[in-house]
C-alpha cells in the first residue's frame, strides 16, 4: 500500500525512519529555540494558546519561516 492510499484512508501517514536521530534532535533543538526566541515576539495571531498566560500550553504556531 502506498503513503497515497494510507493518506486517502486515513488523513495521514507515518513515515517512518523519516530523519536520523542526529537530525531527529537538530529539529528538536531548533523547535526549542524558536519557541524560546520567536513565539514570545509574534502577534496573537500567528501563535495560539490555550491559556497566553502560561507558555506550556502553546497548540499552534503559523508563519514558522522566522
């Protein structure tokens, strides 16, 4: 079954083994920085809390190219 299929059927798909581990916590690291660094800058309408008044609950973060 192809990714299409699984995607067809279900609205996703899971790709395994997609980025190393080494990549794997390059991408985390600068997920953590951004989050650290940008987010706190962006307008209300581009990250999205569930509470603004506590950082632990950031959903949603659009215009990511910061």
């Amino acid at each position: 079954m192809s990714h299409k299929d699984d995607y067809d059927r279900n609205g996703f798909v899971i790709v395994r083994q997609l980025l190393s581990v080494a990549e794997l916590a390059e991408l985390r690291r600068e997920l953590d920085r951004y989050i650290r660094d940008v987010v706190p800058t962006l307008a209300d309408a581009d990250a999205f809390f569930d509470d603004k008044s506590r950082p632990e609950t950031l959903k949603q973060m659009q215009h990511m190219q910061k």
